[in-house]
C-alpha cells in the first residue's frame, strides 16, 4: 500500500548585492508555499542618497583636511538611516577608518572621534587618539566627549607629575582615571550628565604602545599574532565583579528586559547617569600593549556591533579586507582605504545579523610600513 505523501512546504529566498550604483537597495522577497495556501513577504525598497562635502579645520593639531562622506538610507515609512565614513589626512603613520550608522533607532546617539598626532610626548613621541562615544538616554554627553575628551586627556598628560618618559601601567591608569573623572565632571557642571550618559571606550596609539581605556559596554580588540585578543572587558551589571560592587554600594541588579541598574541602565560604568550614583561609576579599565610587528589591527566599537559580531568574527572581517581580499561596494566610495573598508563591511554585516542599535566602528591599522619595524 503506498503512504501519502505530507503536504510538500518550500521557502525561496533571493537577496540581491547592495550598489551605489543602482540607486536602490534591491528587496528581499520570501515566498513560502504549502498546498494551495500561498503568502508573499516583501521588504519594501529603500532608496538611498550620496554627498560628499570637504571641509578644512585649522587646529593646532596636524588635522588639517578632514573628508566627510554621508550616506542616507530612507523609506516613506521609517525615519532616515545616516551612516558616515571619516578619513582624516596628516603626517601619521597610522591608518584608519571609521564608520557611524544609525541603525533602526530613531536616534543617533553614538559619536567617534579621531585625533591624528593629537599629542606629543616626551622625546617627541607622536600619539593618535580614537574614540568612541555610545550615549543613552540622548546624545548629549556622547557629543560632549567627542568636542572634548581628547582635550581633556591633553591637559591631564601635560598637568601629570610623571616623568616624561613614563609609559608604564600604573602611569596610564593615572592619566586615565584623571581624564574620565574630569570628563565626568564636566557634563555635571554643564549640567546634561544627571539623567543622561555616555559609554567611552578610547585608544592612545604610539609608535611603541597602544593604551585602551573602558568605560561602559563599547569594546577594543587587537588582532595579532593571528589571535583576537580583547583590549578592555564589558562592564555589565551582570558581570560577577560588577554585581558585588554595585549590591556592596547599597543598590540592585534588576532583570528588566536583561540586567540593568535598579532595572534602568544595562550598563553598570560610564560618564554622566549622575542619578544612579554611586552603582554606576566612571572609573575605566586600562590596558597597555607594547607594540610588535605581529600586531595587525585594532578594533573599537559600540555594542551595536558586539552585540551580534564575536571578536573572532569581527577580526576575520578586518583581515579579509585589509588583505583585499573582501570587496564592499555599497558603502564604497572613490580612493576609500581599506580600513575604511572594512570598518564599513562591520557596519553592515551588524545590520544584516538583526542589530537595532546605533553602530559605530573604528578600525585603525596597526601594521608598520617597511623599514619601521624595530626587533
């Protein structure tokens, strides 16, 4: 006797390439069939625009031309997407990229700052800053480290009883702690840090250290050696450490659509949130590296990102395109680097693995150029 067959069930799936050239994402069509009964999923299109604008910044610094590329992701339905490239031109010897999308939020509340030879120190050793800023509650304190953070860190390195050539650890901590406590203070005096805050997560590039300092949910990673190794360490309420400082402080960690502070904040550090003192703190984790030639790359970016992409991940990515062994085009502009590039593939892959959340990446390359190595 023969069996009859169950009702057959299929599911097609076409996803089309993004271009800048077409003018138009091309849109995701799921067409899901059993029996007679038919249904028809389709994304609507979105249409993007392009601009390019120039401008020149005269600072004291060596950031003389500063290339801003904004892209825009739009529907009849949903606010704009804004996603911007920086690639700053100066005498460095280190190369980056950076990248800020907006995601599906309906506010960009991320900001990244890039400092080329922002600092000199000692026997005119030149450093590079980056950081990135993920603000909540509104982007107030976010905007307010990025116009002034590194700043700050100026005035702290030159007011520092240190010696001039002390790079050690417990230096850097210094410094650090001082930065993002002054920085802490001034949204309180400004008087936009009560209700509102900021993550930081902050780069100081030399020639022979990198120095990562945390404060928040953001994350560094360095590639080298072949190895993704994690620069700074999440602060989550949940984090066994975190959870007994805050509950010794007299405060709760609450599951509110996850951990959170007093079931408000999902991050247990950062700069402002004055009204969750003192469980919530703005003393950062810091991490210096000395510098070899296995050293590849480096990673910073908001938990928009982390969220979805693991480090192995992440670094894998980066690799691939500063190889050139990746092409990216829908983001891609004329004469981009690679950095730039692959800071870009990490934004929308962020987005194609489901993250809502504002995106913001910074790759910087950590690759020494020939004949600058030292053994």
């Amino acid at each position: 006797m023969r069996m009859k067959q169950k009702p057959e069930f299929t599911v097609a799936m076409d996803i089309r390439r993004l271009t800048l050239d077409s003018g138009e994402m091309s849109q995701l069509t799921v067409t899901k069939t059993n029996n007679t009964r038919r249904k028809r999923l389709k994304v609507r299109r979105l249409k993007y625009t392009c601009r390019t604008k120039t401008h020149v910044e005269e600072e004291k610094q060596l950031d003389e031309n500063k290339e801003e590329i904004s892209l825009s992701l739009s529907s009849s339905a949903e606010k704009d997407a804004v996603l911007s490239c920086k690639r700053d031109s100066s005498e460095s010897f280190t190369a980056h990229g950076s990248v800020s999308v907006i995601g599906r939020r309906r506010e960009m509340e991320d900001t990244v700052r890039v400092e080329l030879g922002f600092m000199t120190k000692g026997n005119d050793t030149v450093y590079d800053f980056f950081g990135v800023y993920d603000g909540h509650g509104g982007p107030h304190v976010a905007r307010a480290c990025e116009e002034r953070f590194h700043g700050v860190m100026v005035e702290e390195v030159g007011g520092d009883p240190g010696r001039d050539n002390d790079e050690g650890v417990e230096y850097w901590e210094r410094v650090m702690e001082g930065c993002f406590g002054k920085m802490d203070e001034e949204v309180r005096g400004n008087g936009v840090g009560k209700t509102v805050g900021s993550t930081a997560v902050v780069a100081v590039v030399g020639e022979e250290e990198v120095v990562v300092a945390n404060c928040g949910d953001s994350r560094a990673v360095m590639y080298s050696g072949g190895v993704a190794l994690a620069m700074s360490k999440d602060h989550k309420p949940d984090r066994l450490d975190e959870l007994n400082r805050i509950e010794a402080a007299g405060g709760k960690v609450i599951n509110w659509n996850g951990q959170r502070v007093l079931g408000v904040l999902s991050t247990s550090r950062s700069i402002g949130d004055h009204y969750l003192r003192p469980y919530v703190i703005s003393k950062p984790e810091v991490t210096v590296t000395k510098r070899s030639d296995k050293d590849e790359f480096l990673v910073l970016a908001s938990d928009g990102l982390w969220d979805v992409i693991s480090n192995e991940v992440a670094c894998q990515v980066v690799k691939r395109c500063l190889d050139g062994r990746m092409r990216q085009n829908s983001l891609e502009a004329e004469n981009e680097s690679l950095a730039a590039r692959a800071a870009a593939v990490l934004a929308e892959l962020a987005m194609a693995r489901g993250s809502k959340d504002n995106t913001s990446v910074i790759v910087v390359d950590l690759r020494k150029p020939k004949g600058f190595l030292t053994q």
